[in-house]
C-alpha cells in the first residue's frame, strides 16, 4: 500500500508541521478525496483479511487430499473445485496469498527503498558517488539470476535452513536483483531536477543535503517510483513460483498464487479446468489494479503542483 | 521490457520446469537411456531377424479415422515430418550426448549389430561374426558392396580406424572405449604406440579384435561401434588431435538409411534417401527432423505440420490424441525410474528394517496415480519390465501398509516419544528430504510423503532443488534422503548397487550383491546370466537399498498414414524408418 | 561529450573485469559440472577423471580463471561441451533469430506504448484510459506462457490464421520473398506476444511521464498562446515527457540478443535463450560464461548511450 512511499514523505515533514495545512495531511485529505483510490485501499485490506482469516473458517486441511474427488468443477463442498490432487482450491488460494502477497509487497518495498536512495544519490552528488553506483548497477544488470539463484537455494539446503523461512531470504534476493532499473531511473530525473530553479533556491537557503534529496529532489521523483512499484508487485509474485523450483521458494504443498497458475500449464488444462487458473489468476489481477489504485491515486495526492 | 532480461531467465526456468514437467521431460532421464546404447544387451549375434514379438505393441492404440487426416499431412506424399526437441549439431557418433542427436546418427551411420525391438542384437554390417571360445576374440566379416554415401566403399580398416579416434587421448565423447580391454588400446590412447596391438585388418572385409578380458557386454561394446569412412575423417586427423574430425560434425558422412541435405540449427534436419542403402533403399525419399517443444508439439501434429512426436504421456493427452483418431499411439516403457536414496553412511538407515518401514509406510501407488494416472507402475526391483532379466518372482510388492511400517520401526528400536516423534537412544527420527525440481512426480510425491510420514512418527523436512545440487549433496555425503530418476541401462549390470560403485555414492554395500554382480559380468550363458539376476534382484527387493518409485511410459504418436515403424523401449524410431511407407 | 564518452569506456575495463571475476566464481560456485549434469548412469570413475583433464576442469580454480581470461582477451571463447563447436559459432548461429524477433517487438511496443501513454494521459481517467490500464495489468498478472498458449489456441489452432510455430514452414526450399513471408508469418505470434508482454509496463511509464510534462507552467503557456492542442501535446509536451525514457531504451540493448526464453521455448522459436538456459542447466561452462560476458558488454553499452542520449536530450544535464 501506501508503505512504499510512506516513509520518504512521512519521515521528514512530521516534526516541523506548524499550520493545519502540512503537505502530508494535504496528501492525505486528497487521497481520501479520490474515490478510486480508496476503493483500492479497501480492495487491499480485504484481501489481507481474506487470506490470513479466511483459512480458518476453511472445513479442508491443507494436507488433505483424495485422488477421487481430484478436478472437481465448483460445487457445494467446493467452492471453487478442486486441483489434480483432490484438494480444495478456495483454501489454497487462500494459503497461497499469504505468501504471494507478502512476496509481492516486501520485494517491491526492498526495491523501491534500495533503487530510490541509491538512483538519488548517484544523481544528486554525481561524479564519483555516481561512477560506483552507477558501475555496481551495471554489474548487477550483467549478473545471471539463474546460477546466482542456483546457489543459493544449494547454500540455504546446505545450512539447513527451515524451508519455511527461505521465503524471506527470496523476497530479499527478488528485492535486490530488482532494484537498479529504478535506480537509473530516479538518477535520470534527479540529474534533470537538480538543474531547476527550486534547488538552486534550496542551495540559497543552505539546506543540507539530506533534506535536499529526500524533501525535494525525491518526492518530484514519486510518480515513476510509484509506477515501478505497482508494475514490480505483479512481478514478484510471479516470479516467486519460478523460485520455488530452486528451493528458495515455497515447498509444496504450501501454495503460492504463482504456483498455482503455473501447475495447469498446457491448453487442456487452459480449456477444460478453468477453475483452476482463474481464481489465482483473479487474485493477482485484482491485486496488482488496486495497487495501481492506491498509486495513482498517491501520485495525485502527493504531487507538489497541483494545489487543491 | 521493462522486466529485465535477467529476471526473464528465472521466469523462463519456471516455463522449462513447468512445461517440461508433465513430460517427464526430464533430460537426464531422457539422455540416458539414449547414452548407454552401446551396453545394451546381446542375445544372440547370429540369428536371423525374427518378426517382432506381440508383446511390443501392447501400448499401441491404433488410429480409429484416418480420414480425419489434416490436408496438410495428406498432401505431403514423398516427405515424413518426424517432430522431436532440437539436437546440439553434433552429427558425430563419436561425440553425440543427447537422445536427439542420437536419432539423427542412427539414420545416417550403421555398426556391425543392429538391436532388435526386445532389445537382443542381429547382424547388421557383419555378415559373420566369429567369436572365439574363451570370448576373447572376434573376428567381424563386413558385408560386400557396401558403401557410403559418399560414393567410397566400406572397408575393414575403417573400423580399425573408428577405433582409434575413439581411444584417442583428446577424446571427450561419452563412450568409454578404454574400459572395452582392447589389447594395445591403452598404448594407443597414451601415444606410446600409433597403432592398436589388437585389431588386426585381415583384408578389406574382415577385421579382428583380441580383448584382455571378457565382459558380458564385450560383443555389443565392439559390435555397437558406428563405422565411420577413414577417406573422410581421416583426412586431417593425427594422433592426439581430433579437432579435424570435430570440424565435419555438422557435415556427416556414413553408409546409413539417410544422408543430411541441409541443415537449420534450431529449426529442421532435412535428410534425403540413401539410394544405395546395402538393405535397399528407403521407402520414404525425405525425412524431415523438425524441432517441436512441449507447447507446440500436440498442436503441430494436429494441424498435420508433423506426422511422428513424443508427447507427454497423461490421461488428458492420451484421450486429446485419441479423439484426433488419424494417430497410431505407441505407449512405451521409459528406460528409466524414479527413486528416494537412502544415505547408507547415515546409521539409522543402516537398518534394513528401518529402509523397509520407510517403503510400506509410503502411499506409492497414490503418488504415482496421481501425476502419471495409469500410465506409470510402481516398481520394486531396478529393471525394466520388458528387459529379459525383469523378475517378479518371490518379490515383496511393499504395498502401502501403515501398521506393519510402524511394527518395523518399533522393532527396530525407534519407538513413539513424548513429543510424538519416534526416538531411538535419544535421537530424534528427523529426515531432511531434498526432491529435484525437474520431476512432475515431486507434486504429488511431497505432500503424500509429508502426510505419511508424519502418521509414522517420523519428522520431515522438506525441500525442492536444482538436480545438480543434489547430485552435489550426493557425492559429499551431505544428506539424508533424497528424491531423483534416472535412465536405466537395459543389461543389469550396473555400478548403481555394488560396493564403492561409481554411481554408489550413497553408499550402499551388500557383499551377496556385489558377488551375484562380479559373477553376472563375467558369465557368457544368457539363461546363467538370467538366473544370476533374479537372485540379485530378489536380494535388492530385500535389502531395499533405495525405496523405487516407478517407471513411467512415453509415448510416440504416429500418423497413420506412416506405417512400419518397429518401436520398442530399445529400439527407437529410427532404426526402422528405411521401412516405413506412407500411405496415400 | 567525447571525453564523458571516453572516460566511460576506459570506465568498462575494469567494470568488465570485475563483472568476469564474479560470473567465473559464480560457475566455480554453481553445485555439479558438465559431468555430473550428463548423469551417465555407466559412466566410470576414471572415465570422469579423463574428461574433467580435457575439459581442464581438474585445475584449481583461480588458474582456470586466468586460463579462461587470458583466452578471452585473446578472442577466444572455446568450445561449447554441449555443442562441440566454438562458443562463437553458437552464438552466430543462434542469436539473429533472437535478434529478428526482439527488433520488431521493441519497434512495436514503444510505438504503441507511445501512443496509448500519450492517450491515456491527456484523457486521464477517462474510459479508455481505464480499458488500457485494465488490459496492462492482466498481461502482467498471467505468466507469459499462459498468453502464449492462448494465442496459439485461438489464432493458430481455432483460426488457423498462423503457424503454430518454428521459423519456417518444414522441407519449404523458398528464398528470397517466398522465404521472407514464410518466415513473417511463423514470427507474428512471437511477435505479438513480446509485445504485449513489453508495452503493459511501457505504456504506464510514458503516461506518468506524460501526466507530469502536461501540467508543467510551459506547457500552460503554449495552450495560453493559443497554440493548437495537437501541437502542445505532440510536439512540446510529447518531446519532454520522452527524455525519462531514454534510460528505459537503454536496458532494450542486452535485451535485443539475450533471446526471449519463455516465448522460444513455446513457440519453438530457434533463439539463444533457450541454448543459454541450457547452458546453464548443463553446466556447459565456456558457452554460459562467454554469452553472459556478451550480454554483460551489451549491458554496459546500452547503459553508457543512455546516459549519452540523456545528455543531449536535456542540455541542462552535465554530465561529468
């Protein structure tokens, strides 16, 4: 939610909020103004409340399975079929959002924290601070995932770590191997922005650095921070399941939406076994556009020119 | 593309293994059965070829419509499109690794044996073979008159000359010519000597070989060689450097059903008659090698773009293919099973009893039901049912059976504990369980097993890796159960299950085996060998060194208008594609 | 600007040394090697020793470090183990037909991605914007394959409007215009796919980009002069909000050869993604080291004529 951005504004401008009118209760008045982006903000809490809740209420066990009743269309005893195994669809898609959501929003927080700070202060300070950022970015671009993941899941098997807790690791690694096309994007526009009067006014002032960047060089950088945000959580959640294959992912049968999606993988399934796609499919989808909601919607209220 | 490449790759891993997946499509077991060609069985090198035992066909459906047939197949009356994953370009039989580039070399060279769809051997290029008494000598007669397509004629010397590119010290192919006992090929492959001692070209159709030692896979080592044309090859090629010969990969020459006539990495293999072909020349004037993946390779044949594939064997593809109605299906044994390793250096599963607990206490028939239906057994000894040493007499069938599980492991000593977990002198029964992530089965297989387990009294904990990173754990040691497949070579002898074996590095010893194994190499008599088998097979079944999961079946969709393939688990399609007819 | 470009090419050398130290111990690190990934159940222990001595793979791996460097300087790349073939004959073989497919997708989708970021900006949230935004998030919340096999289902197998895949039609002994259009047909739906899959997040950049650049003061002034909408938006709004984007097409350049992996692999495409992943699955070591090296050269590239492309975009920007 609003956790990505959150911390940029919310840290700086608390203290010295004299009037009524600070730029964060400005924000927030016309955020709650916009009623898309509360209908997003719900959307989200709801579906929180639905998968870390919803389980109990479940009468299936996630360990249950029956070879009999497996593909089973939508019924009465469940809601929403059952996959190959016999087990119930509605419970593991709940189970799975717990995961696939807190993949979703941890990476892209990690992301955005690691990409916006790094971009602004390559951009900002420029030469040599920007040569080593800029250069670590590039060798972080040129690495292969793949072998590096590789490794990894061999690493954390070796050390015996809990596979329940290698999510954590993943949601870390999918943050940092993520995190440099935002990085060069936030440099990009700081290197414009630092050029424009206002910072030049902000040099008169003899702010210090700090507050340059973070009160004025970053949040004119909010709107593709916030876009990279929205796009980045679909991402994670998708590309989880491709990890769970290196063992730093999920271990079945804890599911993820990504897993799911991906276990009816050919045209029958595709044709014939709707059910078993759609609802993780939905999920996703539902999720990534009220995120975009809730970004736009911060975009709008957070944006320094317009005044309302 | 805004997603970086990089994170594409790990996506794209999550498509391999996904798509991949259902197919069993796992390379390794896929590889090698194909790799191993040169140790499968001989029966008897002399016998005429006999028409193909019943049996083979069982797996085959037979095409219920063909007029269904697709216009695009139909029209298409001089050229077979067969479809298969891409080879890596390596025409060589010398350095060929993957199955698909197998296919290729086996339509374009020939060896002295041919193997049968049983998978017992026939004369192919030798009219004669005489070996002596002691299994020590072979003396090949080449057939007359044959020649490659290149125009030049076969000779003897191009065996001798095969031979030597095989021991040669930059050889890097998979075959192991060293491990042959050729007398002189150890000098050859050192460069202490430019010839090897023990073939002797007698004339130009008659070559002979002296071993030091016998193996009862001697005669199909020797005889399984792909001859290839010293005139060809040999142009550029001194001792200790096979570059030359590596260069013509691409452009093969030998004396086989089919020539290369051009060829598009990636994409197709077009192959042109071999007019002059010493059994008659093919039926079919082209044959097309066409890459299809998983994705596109049930679709393709539908649309009639390809008249042969190998599509993953499930319920749901068996009955899609079904009703298309114009494809004769050919469901096979695959050369391969799926097992758990115990680690053996590990105490605890140095008791059989504990090994046999682990098996009754396991739902295998659901775990392999639930992913291949009925299309895959569950196994109890490490042989392929169709394979002449297959047994299943006095083998314990190890049906799910959760009482007698726990009765073993109380006898054993690890009983029930305070905490639920069974204990034996204060150690907790704990198994760190790591699965390859390339294997459809692991779907089904852990969360069963976890269940299982957990109603045994036993702590799991479970994983999903990179195959290579448990091969890795393998050869350290480092683990406590784990679960992979593999090919299976069609003679049983093996180094998987005696002691100190190269592919025994879980550590598994039982003297009994390991006599019953020594005995079984060295013995000539097929029937001997036979009875040596059964007795070490029931001692596996006892012993239960690996708890065996299952084999499972591919499955080759044939166009019915293509008829003629003679298929088996041993003999793949190509070896009969000089016989196949299309139907107009 | 010639020295900035320079000084950032001389930058690249040590750059392309450190990148090559950590991809070699990342391969050194990788669990197996050729010969385990090959799982020869027969193969013999001294046959494994004998290959690890060809391949040089027996050699502590600091020297197959400088080994493999010091021929790399040289410009020579080695010897695929899967292909039998030098890593650069590989490569050429397979990266144009990677490279055919990536040039059209990046021409479609930024062209595209430019029109409705543009649209979806100046009516924002208007209907159409809603239906874009919409259609964007559901190409990225479905996994690539799943789009891919769709439309196979739909336009190959139901409308029969195109090959269900390969590159050209099997035994067609075409050139010229026959093989041209033979071949046009076979890439439209790898085409089509990797366009989709690239404008979703295209398009919402641009159109950020374009929202900020609307509400600019100069873009106020235009309206005011009483310039025609057309030209504000087009020509004055437009040519701004495309500068942030400059960076984005730089990281196009690796993406151009590095092959779409997914989409090969459905549509039986012959690119190099799917020769690289099994490189790596294989542990074939000179083809994986030498490819990611070529991609880490693109990537360096492609960064370093963005950060040029910016500074003459934006004269306010020094770069230094």
């Amino acid at each position: 939610m609003s956790a990505d951005v959150m911390p940029i504004t919310e840290n700086k401008n608390t203290k010295k909020a004299k009037a009524v009118d600070t730029p964060w209760k400005t924000a927030l008045r016309r955020f709650t103004r916009n009623k898309l982006a509360v209908i997003g903000f719900i959307t989200i809490v709801f579906m929180f409340i639905l998968c870390f809740i919803g389980p109990f209420f479940s009468p299936h066990n996630l360990y249950d399975y029956s070879l009999k009743n497996k593909n089973l269309a939508p019924n009465v005893t469940y809601w929403l079929g059952t996959d190959k195994l016999g087990r119930d669809i509605l419970l593991r898609m709940m189970l799975a959002g717990r995961i696939s959501l807190l993949v979703g929003f941890v990476a892209t927080f990690i992301t955005v924290v690691v990409g916006a700070t790094l971009g602004a202060l390559a951009g900002f300070y420029g030469k040599f601070v920007d040569t080593i950022i800029m250069r670590v970015a590039d060798i972080f671009m040129a690495l292969p995932s793949l072998p590096i993941l590789i490794i990894l899941g061999a690493v954390l098997s070796d050390l015996k770590v809990d596979p329940d807790i290698r999510i954590y690791y993943l949601m870390v690694i999918i943050g940092i191997l993520n995190w440099t096309t935002l990085a060069r994007l936030v440099r990009g526009q700081i290197l414009t922005l630092r050029e424009q009067e206002f910072m030049q006014a902000t040099e008169a002032l003899g702010l210090k650095d700090g507050r340059k960047i973070f009160k004025h060089l970053l949040p004119n950088t909010i709107p593709v921070i916030i876009v990279t945000a929205t796009l980045s959580v679909a991402g994670a959640i998708l590309t989880e399941s491709a990890l769970s294959f290196l063992g730093v992912g999920v271990v079945p049968p804890t599911p993820s939406w990504g897993n799911m999606i991906s276990a009816a993988n050919n045209l029958i399934d595709f044709r014939k076994r709707p059910w078993l796609w759609i609802p993780p499919g939905m999920c996703i989808l539902i999720t990534s556009v009220a995120i975009n909601l809730i970004g736009d919607g911060l975009r709008d209220a957070l944006d320094p020119k317009t005044k309302k | 593309m805004t997603k970086k490449w990089n994170l594409m790759l790990v996506l794209l891993l999550s498509l391999t293994v996904v798509l991949s997946a259902c197919s069993g499509g796992n390379n390794k077991e896929a590889n090698a059965p194909a790799a191993t060609n040169d140790t499968k069985e001989t029966v008897d090198t002399t016998t005429p070829e006999t028409p193909v035992a019943e049996e083979q066909s069982s797996g085959l459906i037979k095409a219920t419509d063909v007029s269904l047939n697709p216009e695009l197949a139909k029209n298409r009356k001089d050229t077979l499109i067969v479809g298969m994953v891409d080879p890596k370009g390596v025409f060589n039989p010398l350095f060929m690794e993957t199955a698909y580039d197998f296919y290729v070399n086996y339509a374009i060279f020939d060896s002295f044996l041919e193997v049968k769809a049983d998978g017992s051997y026939v004369n192919s290029l030798a009219e004669k073979i005489d070996v002596s008494e002691d299994g020590l000598k072979y003396t090949y007669h080449l057939k007359p008159g044959v020649t490659y397509t290149d125009g030049s004629p076969m000779k003897a010397s191009d065996y001798l000359f095969t031979m030597k590119l095989l021991l040669d010290k930059s050889y890097d192919g998979e075959s192991d010519p060293l491990s042959y006992h050729i007398v002189g090929a150890k000098e050859y492959n050192e460069g202490t000597s430019n010839d090897i001692s023990g073939i002797k070209v007698i004339d130009d159709n008659t070559v002979e070989v002296s071993l030091t030692e016998y193996s009862a896979l001697s005669p199909v080592e020797l005889g399984g060689v792909y001859i290839m044309p010293e005139s060809y090859y040999g142009k550029g090629y001194k001792q200790g450097n096979l570059e030359s010969v590596k260069a013509l990969n691409s452009k093969p020459v030998g004396s086989g059903q089919y020539k290369i006539t051009s060829y598009k990495a990636g994409q197709e293999i077009v192959m042109a008659a071999n007019e002059n072909y010493f059994r008659g020349a093919p039926v079919v004037k082209n044959v097309i090698f066409k890459t299809t993946t998983d994705s596109t390779n049930m679709a393709m044949l539908q649309s009639g773009e390809t008249d042969m594939d190998n599509i993953n064997v499930s319920e749901d593809n068996v009955e899609e293919l079904k009703a298309l109605g114009f494809l004769d299906i050919n469901i096979l044994p695959n050369n391969g099973y799926g097992y758990i390793q115990f680690n053996h250096n590990d105490k605890k599963f140095q008791d059989p009893k504990v090994r046999q607990a682990l098996t009754y206490g396991l739902n295998r028939s659901e775990i392999v039901e639930g992913i291949y239906g009925p299309y895959a057994d569950v196994i109890n000894i490490p042989q392929s049912k169709v394979s002449w040493s297959f047994t299943d007499e006095n083998i314990e069938k190890y049906d799910f059976n959760i009482e007698k599980a726990k009765t073993l492991l109380d006898e054993a000593g690890w009983v029930v504990g305070a905490s639920g977990i069974r204990e034996k002198d204060g150690e907790k029964f704990k198994i760190n369980f790591s699965a390859t992530a390339d294997n459809p089965v692991v779907e089904s297989l852990l969360p069963i097993m976890t269940t299982n387990y957990k109603e045994l009294g036993i702590e799991i904990v479970a994983e999903v890796l990179d195959f290579n990173a448990i091969m890795d754990k393998k050869t350290k040691g480092d683990f406590d159960m784990f679960f992979a497949a593999w090919g299976l070579t069609p003679d049983p002898d093996n180094t998987v299950f005696i002691t100190k074996g190269a592919q025994n590095d879980a550590g598994y010893s039982n003297a009994k085996v390991d006599e019953l194994m020594a005995k079984g190499k060295k013995e000539m008599d097929l029937e001997k060998r036979k009875e040596i088998y059964k007795e070490m097979y029931q001692e596996l079944n006892k012993d239960v060194p690996m708890i065996l999961m299952y084999q499972r079946t591919n499955m080759t969709s044939v166009n019915a208008r293509a008829q003629g393939f003679d298929l088996s688990p041993y003999k793949e399609f190509p070896f009969s594609l000089y016989q196949v007819q299309l139907e107009q | 600007m010639k020295q900035y470009i320079i000084r950032r090419l001389l930058q690249m050398i040590p750059t392309l040394i450190g990148i090559s130290i950590i991809i070699f111990a990342i391969s050194a690190m990788v669990p197996g090697d050729y010969i385990t990934a090959r799982a020869n159940p027969n193969m013999s222990i001294e046959k494994q020793e004998q290959l690890r001595a060809i391949y040089g793979l027996d050699k502590p791996d600091y020297q197959r470090y400088f080994i493999w460097a010091g021929n790399m300087i040289k410009g020579n790349f080695g010897d695929s183990m899967q292909h039998k073939q030098p890593v650069t004959t590989v490569i050429n073989t397979y990266v144009w037909n990677s490279f055919v497919i990536g040039i059209f997708a990046l021409f479609f989708s930024w062209f595209i991605a430019m029109i409705t970021g543009i649209f979806s900006a100046k009516f924002q949230y208007s209907f159409f914007d809603k239906v874009v935004t919409l259609l964007v998030f559901i190409c990225m919340s479905l996994p690539s394959f799943f789009i891919g096999l769709l439309l196979i289902k739909f336009l190959a197998l139901d409308l029969k409007l195109f090959p269900v895949g390969g590159m050209s039609t099997s035994g067609l002994n075409a050139t010229g215009w026959t093989y041209f259009t033979d071949v046009l047909k076979h890439s439209f739906l790898p085409i089509m796919v990797l366009t989709m899959l690239s404008t979703g997040g295209l398009t919402r950049y641009f159109r950020t980009s374009m929202l900020e650049v609307i509400r600019q003061d100069y873009i106020r002034t235009a309206r005011a002069k009483g310039l025609k909408e057309r030209t504000v938006i087009f020509k004055h709004a437009f040519r701004n909000a495309m500068i942030p984007a400059i960076t984005l097409l730089g990281f196009e350049l690796p993406g151009l050869f590095g092959g779409a992996m997914i989409l090969e692999q459905i549509f039986a495409w012959p690119g190099i993604g799917h020769i690289y992943l099994n490189s790596i699955n294989m542990r074939d070591y000179p083809f994986m080291l030498g490819f990611t090296i070529f991609l880490a050269v693109l990537t360096l590239l492609g960064n370093l004529l963005a950060d040029v492309l910016y500074g003459i975009a934006d004269p306010r920007i020094r770069l230094k």
